[in-house]
C-alpha cells in the first residue's frame, strides 16, 4: 500500500517582513496546543524579537552544518527530521538555495522530501521568489531575485495562506526597526520599500492567489457537475474562424480584457466535423501569434455546430463575454437561415455576448429619400403576406364553397380580402398593400366574379364592386404608411431635439471643442467626413476634422454651411434632407460658439499669465525690499566701521567676517534670481553627457560639514546622463534646504538608489516634513511655508525644479517615515533607452532578498 504523503501549507508573503514567519509559527503553536506533534526543522528570525517568542515552547532541531569555501553555513538536518519523524515540521524560505555540499540543490526538494515520508510540512516564500514573476518583479523593484522557486511547487500546496498588509503600515513597521537594523531603514524605505513597490507587489500577489483560487473552483464545479458559469473574474473568449475580420475580434477582445485587472483573454476556432470550409494554416499561425502577443490563449475545439460548441467552450472556460463577429453572409442567407451570432446569443444564457462590426460585413447602399420607416425584415414580411394570403384566403373560401354549396362568395371574400389588405399595411407599407390588393381584384375576378375562373365580368355592379374594393384598399394603405412615415418624423424630430440639447448644454458649459462638435455633427448625419475651414489671406486652413478623406475647400464637400463670415463646415456623405440642412445650421450656430469661447479662453489665459507675472513681480520687489536689503545693509555697516579706523584688529577681524558672510549670501540669492528667470525664459541649454555622481555630488556638498551632511552614495552606482554643473546646483540647492528644515535634529543623508532606467538621489531630512497638500506649492516660486529663517526668497525648490527639469529629470517629495522630508531627483540611466529591458541591481542594497 503507498503511503500517505503530508500535506503541503504556504504562507505566501506579499512582500518581506509582512509576518509570514510569525504567522507560520502562530499555526505550529495552535496545533501543538491541540496535541500535535510539531518541530521546528528551520526558522530564520531575522532577530526579530516577537518572531524569536513564538519559537519559545516548541521543539526545535539542531541545524545542519556545512562547510563551504573556509566558512560554516547552517541548513536544515533533513535527516535528523526524517528520523525524528513528526507529524508536523516548519521549515521557513521554501525558494531558499541550499549550500552546496547539501544533499539537495534546493530547500524545495527536501520539504519534497520530508512529504514523500509522510510529514505535513508548513513553509513560507515571498511573492517575488516565484519564478513566473521574476522578470516583472525586477520590472518595479529594480532588484534581480537569485532565489526563486517554480510555480508549480506553491501552486501543488494543499494550503495557500496569504500574508498581506498595506504598504504605509509595512513602511511604519520598518521605520519603527520591526524588519531591519536601524543601519539600513533609511535605504530600505527610500529602495524596495517605496509605497510603488510594494502595492505593485501586493496587487502581483493577489493576482497570483487568484488564479490559484480560480484553478481549485475549476476543480469544484467539474466535481460536482455545475454547468452554469460562476464569474469570478473576467473572461473574455473570442470565436475566430479565420477569416480575415479575426483579427479585428481578437484586438476588440484584448481591449475588453484590459478594463479590468486579471482579465483573460481565450481565442477559440471551431473545427466543423465535416472538414468543410476550414481556413488556411498560415491564417491560423497568425492568429494563434497574434493571440500570445495580446497576452491571451488560442484554443482549437471540434464539433457539430460551430455555436453550441463555442458556448460549450464558454461554459467550461467559466466565461464571463463572448466576442463575435457580425455574419459575413448576404441578407437572404441571413434571413432565412439565421446567423452564428444569433444563435449563441440564444444559447448563452448568463454569458454576455458582444456583437462586433467589421471591414468585411456586407452592407447595403440605400438613397435616404427611399428608405422606407419601417425595418427591412417588416418590408420582407409585407411582400410575401401581399402574395400569399391573398392566394390562400381565395383558395380556402372556394374550398368551403365547395362543400357546403354556396354560390355568391363574392360579398364575404370581399371583406376578407379587404381585410388582409390593411394587414398587409400594417405589417409592410403602402406598397405591399397595394400588391395584395391587385391580387385580391384577381382573385375575385377569379374565383367569385361569374364567369367563374375567367378574367372577365359579366354584370357591371361586380365591377363597381371590384373598383370599390382597389380604391378602399389603396386608400387604407396610404393612410397606414403616413402615419408610419409621420411616426418616424416625430421620432426623429425628439432625437434632433435631444441631440441639439446636449450639444447647446456642453457647448455653453465650455466642455466641447470645435473637434468633438465636427465629429457629432459626422455621426448624426451619417457623412464620411466633416470638416471646419477658415478663410486666410492665402486661402482655406482646417481647423478641425473627422472621419475619412477631408475637403480642402468647400467647393469639394457634397454638403455645406457657414459658421459666421470666415468659417465653414463641410460635409462629404450623403445629400442632406431639408430637416437635416436645418439641425445642421443648428450645428453652424453651436461653432461659431465654440469659436468665440476659444477666443475668449485664449483672452483669459493670456490675462492669467500676466496676472501671474504681475504676482511674481510684486513677490520679488517685496522679497528684495526685505531679504536682498538685509545682507547690503549688513555689509554697508561693516564697511563703515572698518573705514573709521578706531576699531582695533579684533573687532575688525568680526566687522570682516560679517561682510564676507553678508555678501556671500547676497550672492547665493542673485545666483537664484538669475537661475530662476533663465529658467523661466527658456534660456538654460543643458549640455547631456555619461557622468559618475562622485564628479557631482561632492561638489554640491563641499559648504556644509559632516555633521551637517552624510554623503551615503555607493561607488558602484552606474553612470547617468546629465549635465554635472546644473545636476550640482539642484543637489546643493535641496542639501541648503533640508539642512535648514533639520536644524541640527539630525544629519542630512543624501543616498542614490539605481533603477531600471533612472537613477534617483535622494536628500533625507528629520526636520517636521511638509503636509502632502503643500508640497506642489512649495516648488513655486517665492514660497517658504513655515521657514521663517533669514536669508531666503524661496527660490531653491523653484530653482531646483527647473534645473531638473532641464536636464531631463524629475524632482518630487516623498515621507521620511519616522518624521521628515524626502526629495527624489530621478536622472536618466547612461546608456539605457526609456523602456529598456536591461535588469539592474540596486547599488549597495540586496532588499527583498529574503
């Protein structure tokens, strides 16, 4: 008899030091309480004081010693374990590399292992050591994971646990010291532990369970025979047959799944039984390409009907949509046999089914003028009861004329076939009336009007009889299509009301643009093309435009109206009937609104900006009458006394100093007036080269001292492109800053963290931070918020900012978690192209390792 293997339980963390240890331990403690046999094979504590705890009570095995390359490592005793033979055994890090000279490679193979004997083991791995999520992990973090371990091995676990916890109260648990040493908090949280990272690994995740949720409901309703879909999340399955509009189903499909997270996307092609009909390989190659480059599956199933096996395919997939194309068949064929969507349509029950239009469905040109009001299957339907029922009607009555030996019909076949003629209204419009009245004049003549089955008429009152009954079926059928015809106008007269409603309501609310009112005013009058032209010296310009193939000058639409003197809207489409030409002189009326709007906004902003120039202005006359007067008169001072010459050398030396200090800040503010109207004017020409971040930031910290600023930059930090000088004056100008906002509470830090593509440095201060709501405000010009410190005009963030900016970087603030203010220039990788694939390692750091 095979023995029982044990059972497998992960607890999958969202992100370290989220608990996952603790919580293992947490388990192993309520099932000793229980009385379970329970060891500790491995627990790594990270000397954390509340996970060492709950080791206290339990049993824990010596561990393993191995020697490797003149050190002594520590791994889990597998055979001391095996030997001991519990019931239950902890064994922490599942992705862990053993050392080599272990008995397995990896710490996944001896809880393999440890379950062939018949152990229940409990375990714990991190999200971004699953190897399916390597690649998009690195893609956030930056940081490259040495040890991962296949999916498959978590996904095999009898029990997934997830340990999760929102990203402020991790970084709080990491400020307070609950993770790491206090030496390496600050890189942490400004690294791996940004707020970015971890709700990206966090969502990751919750994604990844997901699945795994979805995969054991799977399971479940196969089990218990639950046909009916149970939607748990989207599922979006895409009938293609290989023609030619599969693609543009695939790429509409691929857009519904991307609305919502954790969407699939499923292609399936129906192989007919028959063989029949069957496209070429190469078109199912493509699609089945095109497919995995939306992220989506290709599956290929067999059977009779290609609907009922496309929504047994739904069904099974526990689809939530399926995307089908409109029939590529002629109308006739439509009619009479039905179509594919049709018919999933009635089979799909609580799945959604998405009709799509395409290139290749077959359309048909009607002139507006001889569009009937009523739809085409009702016309189809008139023409054939104006020939039928008539046909039947007279064969029935002469039937049982027949029978029950009746010889004058011709007075009750007449109101009959009266009678089907305004049915025959009713159901298909004039014309069809019509015809069943001329065959209900033939059939009468026919049948009922001696000589019987001849077309002649023997008594005159018959034939004022007949030509009674044409007149009065002509007539009913005239009066049945106006009313229709008079239905459709006032249908179509409330929806031009609504249209030109909304269109005054957004216009006068300023919420549409010259652009949108073109495209609306395309798709209410069905046209190929509209476009706004405005006259010049040199001729017609557009202004704007939509759809396909725009008019130059209005001489080349098909239809036209002016908006005011120098503009006109042209439309290329169909004639426009008269109540069309009016709704669209409506449109004309609504543009030149639009236009007139634009030229005020344009008023407006221009009006804006100088009041902005006139507020900047009267900033800086009120911050040079006091900061820039304060340092002159300073210097003017000791100028003075120097000058009297009764000062001895002491005094002096003081006078001397104060001059030097005074005219030194004056400097510093007259290098940021400049900087900032340089920047400002457009004036600043970076000069972009590789430069090392020792060239730069050594330079902008060499005014303040050690215990001012610490300078904690790795040397193995990449190159970036920028320029030194102006990258120099942003780090010196957020250094000044943040030593101000310290106060001497604590040192400045000033770290690089290297990303994908970027480099950020970052400035760390402990001084009272700035609330979120105010720190766009603190990088305009001119804003010192709370700093009531001489000696500022509070340029430095504006000016830092700008110089950023310029050199193709950014410039944001971030939390100091324990209190402070964090500011991140983030420039450019040398060498690395937005977007590029290239992995990276951040410098001096290996967060999220375990």
């Amino acid at each position: 008899m095979e023995a029982k293997r044990g059972r497998l339980t992960v607890y999958l963390g969202a992100a370290p030091g989220v608990g996952k240890t603790f919580a293992m331990l947490d388990e192993a403690r309520r099932r000793a309480s229980r009385g379970t046999d329970v060891v500790i094979g491995y627990v790594e504590t990270h000397d954390r004081p509340k996970t060492q705890s709950q080791i206290e009570g339990l049993e824990v095995l010596p561990r393993k010693r191995v020697g490797y390359r003149g050190g002594t490592f520590t791994e889990l005793d597998l055979d001391a374990v095996l030997a001991r033979k519990p019931q239950v055994v902890c064994v922490d890090e599942l992705a862990h590399t053993n050392v080599p000279g272990s008995r397995h490679l990896k710490r996944a193979q001896d809880i393999e292992e440890l379950r062939a004997a018949g152990i229940d083991v409990i375990t714990t791995v991190n999200i971004q050591h699953l190897e399916s999520l390597n690649d998009e992990v690195e893609r956030i973090t930056g940081v490259r994971q040495r040890e991962t371990v296949p999916d498959e091995v978590v996904r095999t676990a009898d029990q997934i646990n997830l340990v999760d916890m929102a990203p402020d109260a991790l970084r709080r648990r990491m400020a307070h010291g609950n993770i790491y040493r206090a030496e390496k908090i600050d890189a942490s949280l400004t690294s791996f532990f940004r707020v970015g990272n971890l709700t990206a690994l966090r969502e990751l995740a919750l994604l990844w369970l997901a699945d795994r949720v979805d995969d054991a409901l799977g399971d479940y309703r196969r089990a218990q025979g639950i046909r009916s879909p149970w939607p748990t999340k989207e599922r979006i399955v895409v009938a293609v047959t290989g023609g030619p509009e599969s693609e543009t189903l695939l790429r509409r499909g691929a857009r519904l799944a991307q609305r919502a997270a954790g969407s699939e996307l499923l292609a399936v092609h129906v192989l007919t039984a028959d063989g029949l009909q069957a496209p070429e390989a190469a078109s199912l190659a493509r699609l089945q390409e095109l497919t995995r480059s939306l992220d989506g599956t290709f599956h290929s199933v067999v059977g009779e009907d290609a609907a009922e096996a496309i929504v047994d395919f739904a069904v099974g997939s526990n689809a939530t949509m399926i995307v089908v194309g409109v029939s590529r068949h002629g109308r006739l064929r439509r009619l009479l046999a039905g179509t594919t969507g049709d018919r999933i349509a009635a089979a799909a029950g609580s799945i959604d089914v998405h009709l799509v239009t395409h290139e290749q469905t077959p359309r048909t040109v009607r002139r507006r003028m001889s569009m009937s009001p009523l739809s085409p299957r009702r016309q189809a339907l008139g023409w054939a009861m104006a020939v039928a029922v008539p046909l039947l009607l007279a064969w029935w009555l002469n039937r049982t004329a027949q029978t029950a030996g009746a010889t004058d019909q011709l007075p009750l076949a007449s109101l009959l076939l009266l009678a089907t003629t305004v049915l025959v209204a009713l159901v298909g419009g004039r014309w069809p009336a019509v015809v069943a009245a001329m065959f209900g004049f033939i059939n009468l003549n026919w049948w009922f009007t001696p000589p019987v089955r001849r077309l002649t008429i023997a008594e005159p009152r018959n034939l004022l009889a007949l030509v009674v009954f044409v007149l009065v079926a002509v007539a009913v059928a005239t009066v049945v299509d106006g009313a229709s015809r008079r239905t459709e106008e006032a249908v179509r007269a409330r929806a031009e009301a609504a249209t030109l409603g909304a269109l005054s309501r957004s216009v006068l609310t300023g919420q549409d643009t010259a652009d949108a009112i073109v495209e609306r005013a395309r798709e209410t009058f069905g046209q190929r093309s509209v476009v706004l032209l405005r006259r010049t010296a040199s001729g017609w310009v557009r202004l704007a435009g939509a759809g396909i193939g725009y008019a130059d000058t209005p001489d080349q639409g098909d239809n036209q109206v002016a908006v005011d003197g120098d503009h006109v809207m042209v439309l290329i489409g169909d004639p426009l009937r008269a109540a069309d030409q009016r709704v669209l002189e409506a449109f004309a009326v609504q543009t030149s609104l639009v236009l007139e709007y634009r030229r005020l906004r344009e008023h407006a902003d221009r009006t804006v900006a100088l009041e902005r120039a006139e507020a900047t202005s009267t900033a800086l006359l009120r911050a040079v009458s006091h900061d820039l007067r304060t340092p002159l008169a300073t210097v003017r001072t000791a100028v003075d006394g120097l000058r009297s010459g009764v000062l001895d050398d002491a005094d002096r030396e003081v006078l001397a100093s104060s001059a030097a200090t005074s005219a030194e800040q004056l400097e510093h503010l007259i290098d940021n007036l400049l900087d900032l109207s340089r920047v400002q004017a457009g004036l600043v020409h970076p000069v972009l080269r590789p430069v090392s971040l020792e060239e730069c930031v050594p330079l902008a910290l060499a005014g303040f001292s050690a215990e001012e600023v610490s300078n904690d930059v790795a040397e193995d930090v990449p190159l970036v492109r920028t320029d030194p000088g102006l990258l120099e004056r942003v780090v010196a100008n957020l250094v000044s800053n943040a030593v101000r906002a310290s106060a001497g509470v604590a040192p400045v830090r000033v770290l690089a963290n290297v990303r994908r593509e970027e480099v950020e440095i970052l400035v760390v201060d402990r001084g009272p931070g700035v609330p979120e709501e105010q720190r766009e405000q603190m990088f305009e010009p001119f804003q010192r918020l709370d700093d009531s410190s001489p000696g500022g005009l509070g340029l430095g963030l504006a000016v830092a900012r700008g110089l950023a900016e310029a050199i193709g970087g950014r410039l944001s603030a971030e939390d100091t978690p324990g209190g402070g203010l964090t500011m991140v220039v983030a420039v450019p990788r040398a060498g690395v192209a937005p977007g590029a694939a290239s992995g990276s390692m951040q410098a001096g750091s290996s967060e999220g390792e375990r």
